[in-house]
C-alpha cells in the first residue's frame, strides 16, 4: 500500500517534471465583445487577449433580413459564435494580422512570429458547440506569396468541449513555397458548414501547444514507476 502510494506520487511528479516550459500560445480567447454582420460587411476588432492585439472578422453569406451575424463574447461569454437562421452556406473567417484595422489581409501584419519558439507545434481548436458538420481550414502566411493551408471536417453533433489538432507539420503549401513556421505574418482560420444546413457554431479558443498533455502524462508515470520499480529492487 505504502509503495503504491509512492509510486502514484511519483507518478504524478513525473508529469509534472516532464511537462514543458511553456504551454504556447493563446491566438484568441475571444474575451472582448465583436459583432460581425453579413450586411454591410466586414469588421475589424481591438482583442487585447488575441495575437496580435487585434481579430479581424469576416463573413461571406448573401444578405438576409434580420442579418446574420458572427460574434465574441456576446451569443455567450469568451465565446466566438455563429448560427444561420436559414440556409446560408456561410463562411465565416477570424483573421489576425497585427494592428492594420482592416479585414483586409496583411500578410506580414503580425512581423514574423515564431510559433514553435516555445516548443509549440500545433494549433488547437476548442469547439463546444457544432450542430452540423462542417470545417475548419487555418491559413498560415509567412508573406503575400508563401503560406500553408490545413482542414479538419467536423462531425454533427458538438455539444461540449471537443479539441481539434492541427500538427504544423500536416500543413501543405498553399502559396509559393507555403509558410515558415518561425517566420509568420498573418493566420486566418476559416469555418464553414456542410452544404444545405443551418450550422449554429461555438468555439471557446484558439491556441498553439506543444504534444498533447495525455502523452506527457504517460510517459512521466511510465518513468516515475520504473524509479519506483528500482527503489524497490535496491
Ligand atoms: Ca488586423
Ligand atoms: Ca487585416
């Protein structure tokens, strides 16, 4: 009893001394309040809490009386949200390129960030809400002529927190060379649903990290038992 209480201390310490410095970034937390109609069109937003200091947000869906609307922390606090009252086959798009108060894309907006500098080397989606399928696509821009693109579908359904991955290392090129990871002007991340439906969407962040946490935590208890395994044998 005593040895496996040591073991799960251990255990646990191990995840906690594997755990990285860092834990990335928060691209957006969505804290500020940020209105979005498909009529008249686009708006640009100071978000203290996003990267850059600034969210740029756009929405491509024909007009409609009342208008449709994305927003953040309004629908639902430090959330960004959006649901189609009839069937809009929108897109919808959060764009962070530094402070140009534009929708605009600034490519090198944001001054050539290094997302990995941390040791990141993923974005997360947290959705918590999805009631159609549709997608999420992250466009990545080192400068006008080179960036990277990568989708990940997502299934009907969504009604609490349900984290999506986008590994840097599964992006593809999607101007000239594509993206430098070390070198990023501008990101935007684009949702839309599946055709023909009426997608009411949540997200709570967007964020980089390094490997996912459910690893680390079982390699440091895997490493902590086996220096208990040896304490004991000793
Ligand atoms: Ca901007
Ligand atoms: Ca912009």
């Amino acid at each position: 009893m005593k040895r496996l209480a040591c073991a799960t201390i251990l255990a646990a310490a191990g995840f906690f001394w594997s755990r990285p410095a860092s834990s990335g970034v928060i691209i957006d937390g969505f804290d500020v309040a940020h209105q979005v109609n498909s009529t008249p069109g686009p708006t640009t937003s100071s978000a203290p809490e996003g990267l850059g200091g600034e969210r740029d947000l756009r929405v491509f869906a024909p007009p409609v009386t009342p208008a449709f609307t994305a927003d953040t922390n309004l629908t639902a606090p430090s959330v960004f949200a959006y649901s189609e009252p009839t069937v809009l086959n929108a897109i919808v798009e959060l764009e962070y390129d530094g402070i140009d108060g534009s929708a605009f894309l600034d490519a090198t907006g944001l001054g050539g960030i290094d997302l990995t500098a941390d040791g990141a080397d993923r974005f997360v989606l947290d959705v918590i809400a999805a009631d159609f399928a549709g997608f999420m696509t992250i466009f990545v821009y080192s400068d006008a002529s080179n960036s990277s693109a990568a989708q990940i579908p997502f299934g009907a359904g969504i009604v609490s927190s349900t984290l999506f991955e986008f590994p840097f290392a599964t992006f593809a090129p999607n101007l000239g060379a594509g993206a430098d990871f070390t070198n990023v002007g501008a990101m935007e991340f684009v949702i839309g649903s599946v055709p023909n439906s009426l997608l009411e969407f949540r997200l709570d962040s967007i964020r980089t990290t390094p490997e996912p946490a459910s690893g680390l935590l079982l390699v440091g208890g895997i490493a902590a038992l086996a220096r208990a395994r040896s304490r004991r044998r000793s």
